[in-house]
C-alpha cells in the first residue's frame, strides 16, 4: 500500500545525484542507477514513503520514441477473420509478416498512466482496446544482432493501445498504416510499473489477461509472440540507431481486443489489463463529444 520516492529517499541518504527525478535518468544510468535504486529499497526510509492514495500515476517514462508492432498471430487470424463477417471481403496474413517483424511509429506524445481516463476521440464512434506488453530500451545501439539484443532490454510494461476501429479501418485502404485510429490524445496507456529484465528470463512468458467492467475479454502469453523481442530488436536496428527510452510494443496478444470476440467499448467503461509480473493497469472510458 505504500511506495518509495526514489529522488526523496536518495536526497536523505545524501547520494549526490539527481538521476532518480525521472524514469529515463535511471534507465541512462544503466546497472549502477539500479544498483543505486536497490540499495535505497533496503533501506526504506520511511520519511520517502508514501501511501498509494496518494499517488497520481503518470506513464512509467515518455518515450523517447514509440513503434508497435504486430507479433501475435492469433491476434491476425482473429481480426481478419472479424473484418471478413463485417465486410464480406477476403483478408490473409501476408507473407512478409512471416518473413520479419512488421511495426508502425505512434504518437510518442499521447501516453498516459494508470488510473487516467481515456478520453473519447470525437470524430469515432467504435473505440476498443488492445493489450500488449511493451519493452523499454536501455542501452541504445544500432545492427544489434538477435544474441545481443537482450542485453538492451532495459525492462517490460504493459500497454494499451486504443483504438478508434472505424477511423482505422477506413483509413488503411491508403496502406500507410494507422494515423488517426490510433492517434488522439490519451490513446496509448502505459504502466503502472516496470518490471526490469533482471527479473525475468529472456524470452519472456507472461500471462495476459483483458478485463472490461470485471468481465474477462481474453488474454494469453507473451510466450506466443511469432517473433520475440530479441528478433523485433535485431530487424528495427538494422543501420538504425535505437535509443534510450524507446517503447516498443508486441502487438496486441491473441483476444487481446474487442474486434477479435465481437464487442466494443462504452462510455463509463472500467478496463483493467493484467500482465504477469508487472501489475494491474486500469483506465475508465469517458466521452464527451
């Protein structure tokens, strides 16, 4: 029921640095800022804690740059077989998307935290969810190879990627990708905490589950990623610098979203998505226009 303020807690032990003000300073600080972080967990001072009430949840960290990807294949199979019964029209999981990770770049602005509402895009009228976990970089690098790229895995969170389903899907027949099915304000959720890669094998299996209003939705495993993290680092890199604080997402998990079972978000909405190890993080559903 209580967390530790790092930058507090370092101020009384007379640490003299300032990485603890954000998130991205401790993951720029690499091993010795974790270090550092730990040794402020054992001693606890009770003069930095402070009751969860208390506490308005922010993102874990603002990307430095945001790109989602597409690995869970169940999750195509799903979606294409929904957009089949709505539109009559034959839809097949591409070739390439077999071949190497396919991904998109979001709008690295639009995070929130935990407890925020998601605020309802005017200009949509069916809006859904979609839980993913998502990897923070650490050690930034360019043609990381697939046994290295771990190592730049600085840690996981969840994310939940709203989407606007009729904006989107009107909007992919130009075949540039999402634009405003996923970017509008308070459309990407992210948190509530980061579980550091110290603290779980790589690759990573963790249960997922998708809650609306105590109902389950669906969920599944990390394990079941088409192509892990190691393979999606090693493809973006490619004589491409990543850089510290990037977010990448997996893709939504398989009945990870309303589209793949048939059901849609409403206003009012309580949605919790549940990833192993990392936490609950909830949301509320408003709309205004």
């Amino acid at each position: 029921d209580t967390l530790l303020d790092l930058d507090k807690a370092a101020k009384f032990a007379r640490y003299e640095t300032d990485v603890f003000r954000n998130m991205l300073g401790v993951i720029r600080d690499g091993d010795y800022g974790l270090e550092q972080a730990n040794g402020l967990i054992r001693r606890r001072d009770r003069r930095a804690l402070m009751a969860m009430k208390d506490v308005r949840f922010l993102p874990p960290l603002m990307p430095t740059q945001f790109r989602d990807c597409i690995a869970f294949e169940d999750h195509l199979k799903n979606s294409f077989a929904a957009a089949r019964k709505m539109t009559g029209d034959s839809f097949d999981i591409p070739a390439v998307w077999y071949d190497q990770p396919v991904y998109y770049k979001g709008n690295r602005f639009s995070f929130v935290g935990h407890g925020r509402d998601v605020e309802w895009p005017g200009y949509a009228e069916v809006l859904d969810i979609e839980l993913e976990l998502a990897i923070i970089i650490g050690e930034g690098g360019k043609d990381i190879s697939r046994d290295d790229a771990p190592r730049h895995i600085f840690g996981y969170t969840i994310l939940n990627d709203i989407s606007a389903r009729d904006a989107q899907m009107a909007e992919m027949a130009g075949q540039l990708g999402p634009a405003k099915g996923k970017d509008f304000d308070t459309g990407n959720v992210l948190g509530p905490y980061i579980l550091t890669a110290d603290e779980v094998s790589h690759p990573v299996a963790l249960d997922m589950a998708a809650r609306v209003n105590g109902e389950t939705w669906g969920g599944g495993n990390s394990r079941d990623m088409h192509h892990n993290f190691a393979d999606i680092i090693a493809h973006i890199s490619q004589s491409e610098t990543l850089y510290t604080g990037e977010v990448i997402g997996s893709g939504t998990v398989g009945t990870g979203c309303g589209l793949e079972i048939g059901k849609q978000l409403a206003p009012g909405d309580q949605v919790e998505l549940e990833i192993e190890g990392i936490g609950i993080l909830a949301n509320r559903i408003t709309r205004t226009a």
